[in-house]
C-alpha cells in the first residue's frame, strides 16, 4: 500500500514518529510534514511566496521532506511531489491534543485529512487528547486498527474520517463510537493577563472541548466519557436543507411587475 503521513505539529512531533512506525511496515510510506508547528491553521494555502522544503535524514537514512507551510501544503506537496505514486492512503497525526466537535474547522490536522480527501483519497485525522501524560505508542497501534477496519469496510477511494482518543489511561479507551461532529458551542472565552510592563495580552482556546454542549451522540460527549470516536466527514458545505426548500421558486424572487 502507498501511504502518505502528514501532521501539523512538525515533523519532529512524538505523534508523527509513532505513527510512523505504525505504518513503515504498511507498504510504501512517505512522510511529509511540516517543518514547524502549523497548529490551529485550518486549511491555509502558502500561494504568495514559494515553498521551501528541507531533507530530513536520521542515522544517515532518508526520513521525510520538512515543508515550510501548512499541514494542506504538505499534502499537495506528498501528492504531486514526493510520492513515487499516488498514495492510496493518507493519514494526518497522531495531533497533541483532540480535534472533536468546532474544532475539527480549526484544525490544521483534520484540514491535511481534508486535502487528500479533496484527491479522492481516503483520508484519516488521528488526534489523542491531552488531559494525562500521553502514550502515542499505544495510541499509534490501537489507530492503526481503526483504520484498517475503516479500509476493509469502506474500501472506495475518497472516504474522510476524523479518530480521537480519549486522555491516556492505564486501561485504554472504553470503547470506539461512530458519532456525528458536536457543533453547538454554549460558550467561548479569552483570558486577559498583563505582562511584566503592566500591558494586556489575551489567550484563546484554553480549553475547547469544554466549551462545547455535551451532546449525546456527538464525538464531543463520547470523547469526555472515555471512549475513542470515529467520525465520517465530507467538505462540502452547501446548506442543501434550504436548496431543498426552494420547491422551483425563482432565486431571488422576481419582483413584481408595475
């Protein structure tokens, strides 16, 4: 099998390296990634200057192309550039921290999982939560499974799907849910602090999976009830409940005649 790896959190990230050697024995793997960390950058396009890409080599051996750019740069860059062939499987993590509910538009992560679906290629976002210390190792195997039973089931090209794992925890995951993406948000904040001059600064996005509404059935509340989620995504966003609406009428209404 041909895969492409890719992240946001750099190429050096613990994440990409243990998914990395998840699926070195695979079939043909190329890593792509980017050079720094793209966290948070959605789907951001470098177009206004060029793309500059580095040689990763460890113990002498080629590892992967370090790109100065965004995780979907990354991709378009394995796909047209670096695969020997087009991959037949693109998987964007392990991402340091979950990518569930809103922040799945965020997500640089989930964005590389996007592009290569934008291909026609299925494309999985990994993610584990951060709430313990994390053992991506463990993670890395128990995503490698999701993902081949995602293959063998859905075997069409083109598939998108977005895996958290909950806080690392002696025992693993309770379970894995197939849930839908939890898009209410009851709340969102900004913390104001002062520097040592006495100046204001913000941060945002403290803590996004607690600003969410806990939805039953969404990735959101299976994620804080311990358990892994795998959610089936697609990008087109058109509003079709109003296309459907429309029942023939004209767009936009005529105006009378005088």
């Amino acid at each position: 099998m041909r895969i492409l790896l890719v992240n946001d959190d750099g190429i050096h990230a613990p994440g990409l390296r243990a998914m990395y050697e998840e699926l070195r024995d695979w079939g043909n793997l190329t890593v792509v990634a980017p050079l720094i960390e793209q966290s948070g950058m959605s789907h951001r396009i470098t177009y206004l200057h060029p793309i500059m890409v580095k040689e990763i080599q460890e113990s002498g051996r080629h590892f992967g192309w370090a790109v100065d750019g965004s995780p979907a740069d990354c991709v378009k860059m394995g796909v047209l550039e670096f695969c020997e062939s087009e991959p037949e499987l693109i998987v964007s993590g392990i991402n340091s921290g979950a990518n569930a509910g809103i922040n799945v538009l965020y997500s640089g992560t989930v964005a590389a999982a996007i592009e290569g679906a934008f291909f026609g290629i299925t494309s999985v976002a990994v993610s584990l939560s951060q709430g313990t210390p994390p053992d991506y190792a463990a993670t890395a195997r128990r995503a490698g499974e999701l993902i081949r039973q995602v293959l063998d089931r859905y075997p069409e090209p083109g598939t998108l799907w977005n895996v958290n794992f909950p806080d690392t925890s002696e025992d693993g995951p309770r379970g894995v849910k197939l849930c839908s993406m939890g898009v209410r948000r009851h709340t969102d904040t900004v913390e104001k602090r002062l520097d040592p001059r006495g100046r204001p600064y913000y941060w945002s996005g403290l803590d996004p999976l607690n600003n969410h509404e806990l939805d039953p059935g969404t990735d959101v509340q299976e994620l804080s009830d311990g358990y892994a989620t795998i959610t089936p995504l697609h990008f087109d966003l058109t509003a079709r409940d109003i296309l459907g609406d429309r029942d023939g009428t004209p767009w936009p209404p005529e105006k009378p005649r005088e």
